[in-house]
C-alpha cells in the first residue's frame, strides 16, 4: 500500500500536484510541500540537506479587540489561531525548537533568514544567537504603501526587520555582491529596502474577493533574498510556507525548495500558485557568477594579451586623475606619482582603498569603457587555457 502511494505521489508531482503528506515524505529533497506540524515535518529532513532557510514565523501580534478605521470599516488583521500565544515563554519555546531544526538541517555553509516586525524579532534574534547561528545583517525593509495608524496612537509602522545568519562563524555562505549591485544601479546594496507591500493583481484572493493569506509577502522581497544569498540549484526551506511565495519565488529563478505548512487552505492555494510558474531556463539570465570566484587576472596579463599597451593613459571616470601605464604594470602621473592601480587610485583620492578594476577607464574605439571590462573580454579570450 505505501509503494503504490508514493507512485501515486511521485505522478501527482510531475503533473504540477505538490501537495505532500510529511508522513510519505521519506527521501524526497525539493520541490514539495510538505502538509503537516512545522516541528514534525521538519523532524523528518536530514542533517545538512538544504542551502537556505527563509522563514516568516508567527508574528505573536497580541492583538485584542477588533481594530477599525476613522469611518469605522474594520481592518483585515492578523487575528487567525496560529498567531494566538498564551505567553512569551510559550512563543520563545517554539522559537528555539524550529530554529534549532533549521540549523540541524542547513548544510555546513547554509543561511537563514528570518522577517518579523517589533512584537517578534527581538526574541528571535536572541535565539538566533544563542543558538550559535552567526548574524550577518539586519534588512529593514520599508514599505513604500505601509498600512496607516488609524487610532493615531503610535508612529505609523512603516518596515519589518529581517535576520540574514550564516549556520555558523565559519561558514563560507553564499553572497551574490555583484548581483546585488547590478540590481541597485550600480552601487553597493544597503541594508534598507524601499518595497511595497504585496497588492493589485500580485495578492491572493479567496472565493469573496478578500486576502487568501494576511500576510502575503511580495515577491520582489524575495527575489532579492534568494538572488543575495543563493545559487541556481539550490534548496530553500520555507518552514512557515503559507501562500507560497518562497516556492513561487524559488521555481522561477531556478532554485529548488521545501515547504511545509499546517494548513490545508493554504497548502492547496501555494500548490495551485506554483503550478502556474514558468521558471526561467535561460543559463545567461541566471548565471551570477561572482568576480570574485572567477579566474584571477592580474592587471599586467592585459598588457601582454593586448588589451592595453604600455604608455596608454588611464583616467577615472571624472576627469579628474590620468596616469599612463609603465611597461611593468604599474601606473604613473605626470606629477611622478606612482602604483600599482589599486594603490595608485587609492593614493589620489586618499582613501585607504580602491578597486583599481573599477575606479581606472580607458579610450578604446572612440569611447571611454572601465578597464574591468578589458579583464571580463580577457578572461573569455582565454577560457578553457591555463589562467595566469
């Protein structure tokens, strides 16, 4: 009976059913969602098995009462049963309990990212700590349509705070910089980030046109965790799964995931949702190859292949700083300034850094391009041979 069920089971998934009894779960890795209690279904998942966790937890709100605005329409708020604690100790003791599972589960390098708002993330991020978890960043995330204060009792409460935790000191996690960069114009990622909060045709719906879930992420914040912090292939455990954003999220950027959830409304609306995703399979929309972790290229071997010769004039993008490249590698000003251009670009702006890469641009062809360019166009020439 029990191999005829998983057979059941393994057709019902590839024909886009991804609704999972944890107790038939067994070896199955990624892409399901596993229907049951958070702590027993995570229980079931090996040691070291998943990339990264993204969890949004019970918020513990200690709502009382009903909350309405000026012209006394009620507010849809978070009022459901699973968010209902009868103390803090009772909160913080399923805290540790998941998140201690999550760790055990998150391979050597893994990540965790946990969202809350002012009632919660405190007592996680203690638990976090305490139970050896190494914190990275805090993100707020500011809502750029946050829900107003009705009673005019309070500022209004405009973010949430995320928790991004490396498994261990250790670990060697994953961080995409460059993405993140490309993402923001340009320049390096803060830890703020101005997103609106899911609405229009992106929320849920149920059959009378209210919210299928209270508090559907948007998409576009998730997207931004899992394009952070992992790579295409890997596994993210959403153990508070509700309408599927992590999933949804996961499958089109091609990532696999894990989701578990007690509720059978929800379960039945995350699986018709992922269903419908196209993922995306186009290996240069999803390669994120960091700089870092490509073949190094010393700035010289763009000399001897080529791309620059000595006595070519460098500049930085203002105009402001030239040198001219020595038949060593290094640069020179008129005013005999000298370095490597690093040091160099450091030295002009008295700073205690530069990413010579970046900072030097160069005319080729009638136009001025960023000299990190002429590395990217050296490393293709020479794929596949032995890197200096």
């Amino acid at each position: 009976m029990l191999s005829k069920r998983l057979t059941l089971l393994d057709s019902m998934i590839h024909s886009g059913f991804i609704i999972v009894n944890w107790t038939y779960y067994l070896d199955m890795k990624k892409d399901v969602i596993i229907e049951g209690n958070c702590l027993d279904a995570l229980a079931k998942l090996p040691d070291a098995s998943v990339d990264l966790v993204f969890a949004d937890p019970p918020y513990n709100l200690q709502l009382t009462g009903q909350l309405r605005r000026p012209d006394q329409s009620l507010v849809d708020a978070v009022d459901d049963d699973w968010d209902q604690f009868d103390s803090f100790a009772e909160y913080d003791a399923l805290s540790a309990a998941w998140l201690s599972e999550c760790r055990r589960i998150l391979k050597p390098d893994g990540a965790i990212w946990v969202i809350g708002s002012y009632h919660n993330i405190f007592r996680i991020g203690k638990q976090i700590q305490d139970l050896g978890f190494w914190m990275l960043n805090d993100i707020i995330w500011r809502k750029t349509n946050p829900m107003p204060n009705f009673r005019g009792r309070r500022f209004t409460n405009a973010h949430e705070t995320l928790i991004w935790a490396a498994k261990s000191s250790d670990a060697k996690y994953t961080f995409n910089y460059d993405a993140m960069k490309a993402l923001n114009e340009g320049l390096q990622m803060r830890s703020d980030w101005y997103l609106p909060i899911c609405n229009g045709s992106e929320r849920l719906k149920d059959d009378s046109g209210g919210k299928a879930h209270p508090t559907q992420k948007p998409e576009n914040l998730l997207a931004r965790v899992l394009l952070a912090s992992t790579k295409r292939g890997d596994i993210v455990l959403d153990p508070f799964f509700g309408s599927g954003t992590t999933g949804a999220v996961a499958k089109r950027l091609g990532r696999h995931y894990i989701g578990i959830e007690q509720d059978k409304k929800y379960v039945a609306l995350a699986s018709q949702r992922i269903a419908q995703i196209q993922p995306l399979v186009d290996d240069a929309l999803l390669d994120l190859t960091e700089k870092r972790a490509q073949p190094r290229v010393p700035f010289g071997a763009l000399i001897e292949g080529g791309l620059l010769r000595t006595g070519d004039t460098l500049f930085d993008k203002t105009g402001q700083f030239q040198a001219r490249i020595r038949a060593d590698g290094s640069l020179v000003t008129k005013s005999n300034q000298s370095g490597s251009i690093h040091g160099l670009g450091a030295s002009l702006q008295d700073q205690p850094s530069c990413n010579g890469w970046l900072y030097w641009h160069v005319r080729k062809d009638g136009r001025e391009i960023c000299i990190d360019t002429l590395r990217d166009q050296y490393r293709q020439q020479n794929s596949g041979q032995d890197k200096p």
